[in-house]
C-alpha cells in the first residue's frame, strides 16, 4: 500500500501511449529528496492523479525521527490554465491534518501557482500547513520552526519491555517538570511496547518529545507494516488499543521506510506554570527546563521547589 524505497513512485494505471493514437495524459509521480534534514517530495504531473500517493508519501516521511521536516514540491505539476478543482485542494489541505495530528514536525508546500496557494491558505486543515511560493522559502521556514528535544530508549522484545518502558517515560517527565502527566503517559508507551513486541519480535526504539502543551510518544519497530491495525488490534488485556484511544487526543501508526511500523500517540500536556500561589507557603516555583520555556520566560529567574519566608 505504502512505497517502501523512493525511486520515483510511477502509478501503473495509467494507459500507455498508443501507436499513431493521440498521446495520453502525462504521468503522474511523487519523488524523494533531502535538502539539510528536510525531506522534499516532489510532485509531477496532474495534481488530482497523484493526492493519495503524495499523502502517503508524507506519512512515510514523518515517521522518519531524523527529519526536521516535510516540503511538499509542486513545481512540476502540469496543470497548466485547467480550472483547479475543489476536490483536490481538499485533498492535498488535509495533509494539515498530519501536523495537528503530529505535532512539531512542520509539513510546508511549495506552490507557484497562486490559485493553488490561496485556496490551501483559505482551508481549515490548509492553515496548519506552511504554504511558500517557493522550495527555497517553504524549506526556510520549516527550518525556521524550533528543533525538538527528544529522549530515546532501545528495548529488546522481552516481558520486561513494557515496564521499562513506562519507568523511562517516569523519569524523563519529571526531569521535564511535566510529572503530573507521568501516569497516563508511562501507561499509553506501555501499551504501545506491549503491541509492538507481541506483533513484532524485533528491536523497539521508543521516543518522548513535548511541543507546544503536547506529548508525543512513538514505538518504533521493524516488522511488516500492518495497516489493518492502525486503529484496533488485541493487547494483553484484550483491549485493543481502546486505553490508547481514550486517554490520547491522537493516535495512529505510520509506515517506516524500511517497510516497519512506528505506533504514536499525542497526549494534551500544557506546560507547568511559572509559579503557584500556596496560601501560607509564601511562592512556590518549579525549574522550567530551557526548551520547554517561551521566549518570555527565557530571562524569568526559577525558585527550586523552595518558598520564601
């Protein structure tokens, strides 16, 4: 379903050119480069013929941790003076939906041509996505968007995989200050683990980012991309993924690469506040680690869990 190696992806469709016939439609295709850690697709041919394939393209991209980004090219399209039809703006709009989804990996789009352009800036979905008139300014502004602390852990495919699982989320979040959301989110990597090792049996590398008041865990793991269990699917507790669902704003799984799967879920997590007010305790602080901070607070003195007498 999903191209695992990205030698131009050439629909097989599409009608061959006929003897002495008129020439057919020109191919549509969606391309991979990498321009400084952004993954660039680009896009030729007719827009409306190649929508999914570049959809899919994107979310192959994202679940590839090293990029800073994903660029949408649409130089090459050949649409030419053809009336840009509703339908596939709708459908190239709701790759916003992967950065709402998704937080902290911006997907940008290159469009010259303006129709295009003004008609994803005017879409719900479209105002998620960068929308630039060039490859060099949607790649600008994607680098431009803050780079995202992460920690990782490697687990082998054991019984013990799930509980060290949920003691690294433990102990990453209280070094975040964010351990009020500890518990739900050391559950919702325990389950994803618990998952990835009973339906894989390979390594599994587990991440935790926080962006702008969200979590983001994500389960790597290099067995065969199982599509039909992107929302459903028997754990332990033969629960499925309805614990996931129900303590996550988002989840899903993404295809990787290399033909593996990679789990994620979103939890809400706002950012700890700067001070609390305990009546008769004076003011109480807590340290706000530097890439959890907004640029206001960056001069703001932190009190360690102490109080003023």
């Amino acid at each position: 379903m999903f191209p695992t190696r990205f030698a131009t992806y050439v629909p097989s469709d599409h009608p061959a050119r006929s003897n002495g016939g008129p020439a057919t439609r020109p191919r549509a295709s969606v391309s991979k480069r990498a321009i400084r850690q952004v993954t660039v697709l680009g896009v030729a041919g007719p827009l409306r013929d190649v929508v999914e394939d570049l959809d899919r393209a994107i979310q192959v991209a994202l679940a590839d941790e090293e990029a800073r980004g994903v660029v949408c090219d649409l130089a090459a399209l050949l649409e030419g003076a053809e009336p840009v039809e509703p339908v596939v703006v709708e459908v190239l709009a709701s790759a916003g939906r992967h950065v709402r989804d998704w937080p902290g990996i911006p997907v940008g789009v290159s469009c010259p041509d303006s129709r295009v352009g003004d008609a994803l800036r005017a879409h719900p979905l479209g105002g998620h996505l960068i929308v630039a008139d060039s490859l060099f300014s949607a790649v600008s502004a994607v680098l431009a968007t803050p780079a995202l602390s992460t920690e990782t852990l490697r687990l082998a495919p054991h019984p013990t995989a799930p509980r060290a699982a949920r003691d690294f989320v433990t102990r990453t979040l209280l070094g975040w200050q964010l351990d009020g959301f500890a518990p739900s989110a050391s559950l919702v990597a325990s389950e994803l683990v618990t998952r990835s090792s009973m339906t894989a049996s390979t390594a599994i590398d587990l991440s935790v980012v926080w962006n702008v008041d969200a979590l983001r865990l994500t389960v790597r793991d290099r067995g065969p991309y199982r599509p039909d269990q992107r929302h459903s699917g028997p754990d332990v507790h033969g629960q499925g993924l309805t614990l996931v669902a129900g303590l996550s704003r988002a989840f899903g799984v993404l295809p990787t690469a290399d033909g593996g799967n990679l789990a994620w879920a979103v939890l809400d997590a706002p950012r700890p506040p700067v001070s609390d007010h305990q009546p008769g305790n004076g003011v109480r602080g807590r340290v706000i680690p530097s890439h959890l901070r907004s640029p206001a607070d960056q001069n703001t003195g932190r009190i360690i869990d102490g109080s003023h007498r």
